[in-house]
C-alpha cells in the first residue's frame, strides 16, 4: 500500500525544486553582449533646410528677373526668398540643438552645399516648390515632436500664405 506523503516531504521537494531551477537560470545564461550603437540618423530636418535654401535661391532669381512693369511681384518674391531664407536658417537651428554633440565634440554647423548658377526660376516653378515645400513640412509635422511640430507647422503655413500671395 502507498504511502501518502507528509506535509514536510513535499515542502522540502518544492524548495529543493524551486531551488534547483533558480540555481539554473542565474547560471546557464551567456554573459550579455555589447550591441553597437546605432548609426547616427540623418536628421529628416536638414533636407527640409535643404529645400528651403534651394526656394529661396529660386525666389530671388525669379524676382531678379521680374518684368521691369511688375514691381509688387518683384517685391513679394523678394520676400518670399526673405522669408524661406529664415526658414532654413530655423530648421538648420533646430538640428544643431538637437544634435547637441557627435563623438563629444559640439556641432556648431550644418553643412550646407551649393549649386552654380542656374536659369532665374519662373514663377510657377516658385509656386510649385512652395506647394510641395507646404506639404513636405505639414506631413513632417504630424510626426514630429512637440517643438519641431510647431517649428513644421509654421514653416507649413508660411509657405501657403506664400502661394497665395503669388497666385
């Protein structure tokens, strides 16, 4: 006949078991490995810098060759080359800041580049990258954080009222 096991027998094999399996899991994982850092990311912003100097180029040659009758449109293309200049020099702001500092040295700059000297852009063509300029910096917004939203956002709405003052 079976005996029936006491209250103690089954204690101690619960402990010796618990026991056992903790012993094994603090001694059976690998020692943790060093995972490489991730690459440093491009800051979605500096393209968005990028754009903005190359409508403000494009603002103030299509301004330079305005049709000498056309003074006001001279002006607010003028303005717009004014006002997507600062735009840039905003977004280039905003990296530097984020970026804070790269292998322990500050960044002080973004690096910018620059073409030769092209055909003066028409109006549609300032028009146009404004209107892509308005939607790359909206949707840019949406994902961004609270800052850099508000940074998109009036950078959007900038390039809008542009439009329609062009228009």
């Amino acid at each position: 006949m079976p005996t029936t096991p006491s209250r103690r027998v089954l204690l101690r094999s619960a402990l010796a078991v618990g026991a056992a399996g903790l012993v094994a899991a603090c001694t059976a994982a690998p020692p943790p490995s060093t995972p490489e850092p991730p690459a440093p990311a491009v800051d979605p912003l500096r393209a968005l810098a990028a754009a903005a100097r190359a409508d403000a180029s494009a603002a103030a040659s299509a301004a330079a060759s305005a049709a000498p009758g056309t003074p006001e449109r001279a002006a607010a293309l003028g303005a717009v080359a004014a006002e997507r200049t600062a735009h840039a020099d905003a977004l280039d702001a905003e990296v530097v800041r984020a970026a804070g500092t790269v292998d322990g040295t500050p960044v002080t700059a973004v690096p910018t580049t620059t073409t030769g000297a092209a055909a003066p852009a028409t109006l549609a063509e300032v028009t146009a990258a404004l209107t892509a300029a308005a939607a790359a910096a909206g949707g840019a917004a949406v994902v961004a954080a609270p800052y850099r939203a508000g940074l998109l956002g009036s950078v959007a709405a900038s390039c809008a009222a542009a439009v329609a003052v062009l228009a």
